[in-house]
C-alpha cells in the first residue's frame, strides 16, 4: 500500500532561518514521485519541488530543497532564509509508477515568526 | 496561476439540493483530479479521469459523480447535499500518468451547506 507520513502537524521558524519539513512515504513502486505543495492561507495548493526515485542528485527549487533519502523512504523539504510569505501548510505528495493516482500526507503547518 | 480554472468560486446552498462544479485543466493535460478538502479530514483523493475515462477511484459517496468531456473540462455533481459535504473541493490537472508529471491545482471551489 502507499502511504505518506507527515508527523509534525505544526513547526515554527525565525525569519531568516532554515526549517526542514519531514515526510516519509512507504511504496512497492520500484519507480515514484515524490512532490512538495504549499497551501497559504488563501487556500490555493501550489506545487513547489519533484524528485524521481531513481534521480542521483536532490532536488532544488529557489530557496526549496527536498533531502531523499532512498533508503530511508523520506523526503523532507528544506526551506533556506525563511520568509514571512512562507507561513502555510505544507503537503507531503507520492505517485506512484502507474501514475493514477496521488497520494497526499496529513500537512504540516509552518508558522515563520518576525 | 496553475493553468487550471475551477467554477463557480464559492457555492452556498442547502441540504438536500444538488450541485455541479467545474474544472477546466491546463492546456494539454489529460488527466483531471478532484480532491475534498475539510478541516477534519484534510485532502481527501475523490476520483481520476483520463482523456474521458475513470482510472481511480478514492474515497467518493454514491451520492457524488465525474465525468470527464471530450474538451476534456470535467464536472463533479454532488447531490442530496448534507451539512458534511461543506468542504473545499479542488480540481487538478496533469499531462499523463507518469510517475514524474506533478499535479497543479485549481484554486478550488468552496462548498458550504446551509
């Protein structure tokens, strides 16, 4: 079965700092994606960063990172200098290789404090 | 903006009654999700077309179906609506079923049962 694991419902970061958001996922796929998505406040789900399964290199988007570790199966996002702008829910995403359908963590809630 | 319009905006309404909501996906993308979103039970996977056909199927009452058009525009009819069903409920779309194509949201469609 897939599944998506987020186990901090809420984190909080000084402005300026860096915070890691974890996700672990568990899969049979011998190939998926993993996905990162921002929900602010107004309620639009974007979507931020992908790594594949089988990518060597994590992925980087701006001031996002994703840390896979493989073996692991997790997928944490990093997110450098945080900025006010960045307060909002963070969704943990999988697909798997037959693509039909994604499966989506619980959310963390990141609070940037001034 | 995603590329995906959802309408109408907000929708209110009342038990019993029974709406349709649309979903218009970026250009070029087959596949159409539609998620329900409330503040109990987080993002919930309802169901999946591709190019005018079912492929998954997630957690969707009887009382709601999708159809997916040959424009490719999809529609969510929800009926004999109950206060529960008072819940942001989202449209995304991707190009195929690749383990690698993120999916990008529509800015959702708020549902609220009076």
């Amino acid at each position: 079965a897939q599944k998506i694991t987020q186990t901090q419902p809420g984190m909080f970061v000084q402005e300026k700092e860096a915070v890691t958001l974890d996700c672990t996922y568990d899969t049979s796929d011998p190939s998926y994606g993993l996905f990162w998505y921002k929900q602010p406040s107004s309620g639009e789900m974007i979507f931020l960063i992908y790594q594949g399964s089988y990518d060597q290199q994590n992925a980087t988007e701006g001031r996002y990172s994703l840390n896979f570790q493989k073996a692991r199966k997790s997928a944490n996002l990093v997110i450098s200098a945080s900025q006010l702008g960045d307060s909002a829910m963070y969704f943990c995403a999988m697909r798997g290789s037959t693509g039909n359908q994604f499966y989506f963590g619980t959310g963390t809630s990141l609070t940037v404090i001034p | 903006d995603s590329g995906v319009t959802q309408t109408p905006k907000h929708l209110i309404t009342a038990t019993g009654q029974r709406v349709t909501l649309r979903c218009s996906p970026r250009s070029g993308d087959l596949s159409v999700y539609w998620y329900q979103q409330s503040l109990d039970q987080g993002l919930q996977f309802l169901i999946q077309y591709y190019n005018g056909e079912e492929r998954a199927k997630g957690n969707i009452l009887e009382r709601f179906s999708a159809q997916q058009f040959p424009d490719l525009h999809s529609e969510l009819n929800l009926s004999s609506l109950e206060l529960g069903d008072s819940a942001l409920y989202f449209c995304a779309s991707s190009e195929g079923g690749g383990a690698g194509q993120p999916q990008h949201f529509g800015d959702g469609t708020r549902l609220s049962i009076l």
